[in-house]
C-alpha cells in the first residue's frame, strides 16, 4: 500500500467534505466519517471519479464504540492509518446566558473530548508504524477568544492545548501533530456561516471570510509539509500576537467580529 490513508471526521460538509475533494486529487485513500451516511455518499462519489478510493464509515464521534469501529474499518481496508483529520465539530453561537445546559456538554464532547478519544484511537496504530500525522482543527478563536462564543472558544482553545501538548509527547516518535487555526468559512457550523453556504443575501458579514477550497488546499499543504500551527489568514498572526501581548488593544479590535454578547 504506497497510497496515503487518511480519516476525515465531520466529513459529510464544510472544511471536511472540501478537503476530502482537495485530497482525492492526489490518488489516495479516504475514509469519510460523520453521522449523515447519504451526504458522506455524495462526498464519496466525488472522490472516487477523481481518482480516489473512499470508505464510508457512518459515525458519531461522541460515541466511543463508532469510534474504534472507524479506525478498524480503515485498517481492515488498508492496513494502515497515515493522516488523522479531527475535523467534526459544532458551535451553537449563542450567549452563554441563553446556553441550554445540554449544549453546553454536547459542545465541549463533539469539539473536545472526541478530538481526543478520536486521536487516542489511533495512537497505537501510529505508533506501530512510527509514523502518521495527526491534524487537529482548531479555530483562530482557540487563539483569540471572540464576543459571544465563550464554549465554543473555550474548546478551540483546549484543542490548541492539547495538540501543543501531544506533539511535544510525541517528539522523535515519527508522529507529528498539527493545530490547524482558520478564521471564518462557509460551512453549517453555525447558521451565520450557513447563509454563505446557502449564498443568502441576508448573509452577515464575516472578517476575513475565506472559501472552503482554499482552506482544503491549505490542509493538502500541511499533510505534504506538516508544521505546528496554521493560522488562516495568514494576516491573522498579527491579531493573535497582539491579543497575547496586548490584550486591551485586542479586547477593543475583536470587538468588530461579532456583536458583543455575554
């Protein structure tokens, strides 16, 4: 098996159906994860007419058993796990005083604690390989915290923490780690982001709002070159060193990216 064998989760839409398109270019083996089995069919379908080979593994990453069963559904297919995509994830963009308490778990669970468990997993089969890449994407908001998405934050921030902690674990292993920051994108995340998608002419207005492709092509780039951190834009560096440096400065300038909420 020379051909690349990579999981993307929350690969039914978005950043993860995009680079599941992105990747398929380049003659390599996908396994599609996410709970919609008939969109991660489209997705599928893509990828196979340009080239590729695809797995559709139906899972829901909150539950430990669809976990594994992903991961040895891989291996029984091609023996092997090179590149981890931990791309599921949800953001229900409302003011924590108006947050259901159940949210609030299923929130940190999808973005955080299955990041986790889904990189556990796959640990010892990287491990045995002394190689593999494991990309975890985070948010420019696991950098710089926003108005109005406290939980939300709260989790990009945890994945950052623990992709920094990892790699550092990890060091000399053959296994890298990534944190994959991008700002604004198209996808369903939220039903803000969802009105690009949709191309709604009430869409609101994003800083920095960048396509979906270009994203992927930015993770292709990763997996070929693996790095430390992505931060998309790239302008966007700027911001964060300010908010670490500066925090006054950036209480006042992220103040434009939403309108402020508790």
């Amino acid at each position: 098996m020379n051909k690349p064998v990579i999981i993307i989760t929350g690969a039914s839409s978005g950043i993860g159906a995009a680079t599941a398109r992105r990747l398929a270019r380049e003659n390599v083996c996908l396994t599609l994860a996410a709970r919609r089995a008939d969109r991660l069919q489209g997705v599928a379908s893509d990828v196979e007419k340009l080239g590729s080979e695809a797995l559709i593994v139906p899972t829901d990453v909150t539950n430990r058993a669809d976990i594994h069963h992903m991961v040895q559904a891989t291996l029984d297919r091609w023996g092997r796990i090179d590149v981890l995509l931990n791309d599921a994830g949800i953001s229900y963009d409302e003011p924590l005083v108006d947050l259901e308490p159940d949210k609030i778990r299923n929130e940190v669970q999808v973005n955080l604690i299955a990041l986790i468990e889904c990189t556990q997993a796959v640990l010892p089969v990287m491990l045995g390989q002394k190689s593999g890449h494991i990309i975890n994407v985070a948010s420019i908001e696991g950098l710089v915290a926003t108005p109005g998405s406290s939980v939300y934050c709260a989790t990009k921030f945890g994945v950052f923490g623990f992709s920094d902690s990892l790699r550092r674990q990890l060091r000399d292993s053959g296994i890298h780690v990534s944190a994959f920051c991008p700002g604004y994108t198209p996808s369903e995340i939220t039903p803000r982001l969802k009105a690009h998608v949709e191309v709604r002419p009430d869409a609101p207005h994003h800083p920095g709002l960048m396509p979906t492709n270009y994203v992927a092509d930015q993770i292709a780039r990763l997996i070929r070159h693996p790095r430390r951190m992505v931060i998309l834009p790239r302008s966007w560096s700027v911001l964060v060193l300010v908010a670490f440096l500066f925090p006054g400065i950036a209480d006042a300038l992220v103040s434009k990216f939403k309108a402020k909420r508790t």
